[in-house]
C-alpha cells in the first residue's frame, strides 16, 4: 500500500512527522504490539518515491503449554501416575502478546515406550561420555549438562576448528512431524571471546551454517539450543560446531547432550489443543513443548504414564473341615460347608 504527495501532506502533515532513517540503528520495536511502517526515499531535488506501508506484529513473549490429565480412568499414587490406554492426555499452548500479536504458535510433542520412539523411531544421542581425538576440541570433565563428560574447545589454538558428528542418516518425515536438534552450550573465560562460532550441517551439497553464536549472545550458565533440521530429512548429515579465535587466548565453549529425535506438530494462532492417548500396556514418558514464529521456546516438559488396558481377573479358594470339601448347592445358589470355611479371595 502506498501514498500519494497529497495524501503525505494531508494524512502524515508533510515531512514533519517522519524519521531520517539511520542505517546504523536500523529499526527496532521495543514494545509487543501491531505496528504499522510507512516508509519513503526522496533526494535533494525535491523527487520522492511513493511511501509504503508494512503491517507488522511484534512478539517478545515465550509460549506457555499445559497438560492436563483426564479426570476419570487416570490416577497418581505417590509420585508415579496410572492412565487406562485410550484415554486421553490433553495438551495445549498459546501464545498471545497484547493487541492479539499472536505470530502463531507450534505445540510439539512425542513419547518414548517400551524401548521405542513415537511419532518415529529414531532418536539419536551423544553426551561425549566416549570420544574420538578431534584437533581442537577435547573432551573434558570440567563442566557437564549431564553424564560425566562434555565437549570443549582447546582455547590456546589460533584459526577455525571443527568438532563434527559424522553419518547421521535422518528418517524422511511426512505430515505434521518435524526433526529437531537439541544440545546443551556454555561459555567460559568471555573476556577472551573475540569472534563469533557457528553451528552448521553437512551434507551431499555443502556446508549450511544455521546458528551462530556472538559473544552477547553466550552465558557461563548452560544453554539450550534447539534447531529445526527438518529441511535434511532423509539425508545423511554431519553436525558441525566451529569455534573460531582469531588471536591470543579464546574462550572455553561447551558442548554437550546432543540430541536429535521426531516430533508431532500442530499450529495455530491462540489456544493449540492436542489430545493424546496410549494404546499399549507399559510405561510411556510424554515430551513436550511449544514455541512461536520468532524464534521464542518453552521449557520442554516431561510426564511419565503406567498405561495399562487389561482388565484384572478375580478368583477365590475355599477350605473347610467337611471331608468332601465345599459343596455348591444348586437350588440355592451358594456354597455350604460344614463348622467353618475359609475363603481366599485373588486379583
């Protein structure tokens, strides 16, 4: 949408309204909410271009999700929980700043059971608790997210160095599923950080950088990463990590808990709901999360299920001091026995 010369100087009273953009601040919004952008050129002879108009929804606010558990057929007994297979678990996600910004938001979720993986079964998983000499990474006992060992950079070397996962053959995915990454990084010695690391994957084309890391942007504290790679399934992959010190001592960066598993996902606007159910008898953990279209994520959340759809059987034993033991009595319907009779009732 654009304005005419007219327009500019009845609806915006000319040239007073408007910024002199300004290439080393860019345009920031600093509040969520719908802002509308006009914007135009003009030069020193009095020619101006059209202004435009861009309409754009500004979302600063991580995604909330929520279960809840069905109110009949489930129970929870100290801290372990029971559900009858079919019935359902109901999740749900929103994410909705002021002003109805919502972006839109993704509720994933997926289910580990009796040793496999849903919605498929691959997952893969590597904490470097066993590691393969790698020039400039090592594996260290100094900082882990879990298990024993993590990943680090050798902060005395110069240049670019790569700690790479090679020969991960991505399942193809279909529908609503999607592939992520998750891995776990931390920084130390900051004051030293002089250039930026990046994380990318290759495969059969090259080389595709997809995250990098700048020194604001890193913590002495763990972080979570999470990377969609969806756009590789069916490929065979290597995960690359490149840290990069261009003089002197460089940081220390972490790596650890590198994960890689399929998700389900549903999108919508405001209120996602997802109904889930089991349909085996055994132990079932649930995962899952939400996130927006800019980039924001929630916790990943976990719940473990005993399901269990078999119905329990019942039987009884009986002993009495009669010789020839209890007797069903037809006419009556009922057992007779002589002095006394025990009874043992089973489930």
């Amino acid at each position: 949408q654009y304005y005419t010369q007219d327009e500019i100087d009845s609806s915006f009273g000319g040239h007073a309204l408007w910024y002199v953009y300004d290439p080393y601040k860019g345009i920031v919004f600093a509040n969520e909410c719908k802002h509308d952008l006009y914007y135009w050129a003009k030069d020193n002879v009095c020619h101006h271009t059209l202004v435009y108009h861009r309409t754009l929804y500004v979302d600063n606010s991580e995604p909330e999700v929520n279960l809840q558990n069905p109110s009949t057929c489930y129970e929870k007994i100290g801290n372990i929980q029971y559900i009858q297979t079919g019935n359902n678990i109901t999740l749900t996600a929103n994410d909705m700043p002021s002003s109805n910004c919502s972006s839109g938001t993704w509720l994933y979720w997926r289910y580990v059971w009796n040793g496999g993986y849903y919605p498929d079964d691959f997952y893969y998983f590597n904490g470097f608790e066993t590691w393969t000499t790698m020039q400039g990474w090592n594996q260290t006992n100094e900082a882990s997210h879990g298990g024993d060992y993590s990943a680090v950079s050798n902060s005395s070397l110069i240049g670019w160095y790569w700690l790479n996962i090679s020969n991960i053959n991505l399942p193809s995915v279909s529908g609503n599923n999607k592939i992520f990454l998750i891995f776990w990084q931390k920084a130390d010695d900051l004051s030293n950080y002089d250039a930026s690391n990046m994380f990318g994957v290759w495969n059969a084309s090259g080389f595709t950088p997809l995250k990098f890391f700048y020194k604001e942007d890193m913590s002495n504290e763990w972080q979570r990463v999470i990377i969609d790679l969806t756009p590789f399934a069916g490929q065979t992959i290597t995960l690359s990590w490149v840290y990069e010190n261009d003089y002197g001592l460089g940081e220390k960066w972490y790596i650890d808990d590198v994960e890689i598993a399929v998700w389900n996902a549903t999108f919508g606007y405001s209120g996602v709901i997802q109904n889930i159910s089991f349909n085996d008898d055994c132990v079932h953990t649930l995962y899952y999360f939400a996130s927006d279209t800019t980039c924001h994520y929630s916790e990943i959340y976990n719940q473990t299920y005993h399901v269990d759809g078999t119905a329990p059987e019942t039987g009884f034993s009986m002993a009495t001091n009669c010789t020839e033991g209890p007797i069903w009595n037809e006419s009556g319907e009922y057992w007779q026995a002589c002095d006394w009779a025990n009874i043992t009732f089973n489930v």
